[in-house]
C-alpha cells in the first residue's frame, strides 16, 4: 500500500466522507481526493494535520501496509 491507498482505508475505518475529513483538516475536498488517487503527496504539516484528524500517526499513512 502506499499514502493513497492508507488513506482511503484508516478514512473508511473512521467512518468518515471526504469532505468531512478535508473540513476537519483544513483543506478542500479536492485536496483529499487528489491525494487518495495519488495525484498530490502530502506536505508534512498536512500529512500531520491528516493522521491528527484520524487518530493514527503519520507512519500509519505511509507504511506498506495499513
């Protein structure tokens, strides 16, 4: 798995819809769709802001396997 692909699975794990997550982020929902479709990498503040909003760490964003 990559950033994308863990994205997808710990938001739907949390119960949560794009635009839900990008509101508690800051960001558009645009924003979350490019990078669960592996169009932007997260900066590290956003990718921080993310694993906040989900409750896991920025590890569980990145490593092979969520």
């Amino acid at each position: 798995m990559n950033i994308a692909e863990n994205l997808v699975k710990l938001r739907e794990e949390k119960g949560f819809a794009q635009d839900s997550l990008a509101e508690r982020v800051g960001v558009s929902r645009t924003m979350i769709t490019h990078i669960e479709r592996g169009v932007k990498i997260p900066s590290l503040a956003l990718a921080y802001e993310i694993a906040k909003a989900l409750d896991c760490t920025i590890d569980d964003l990145c490593k092979e396997e969520a």
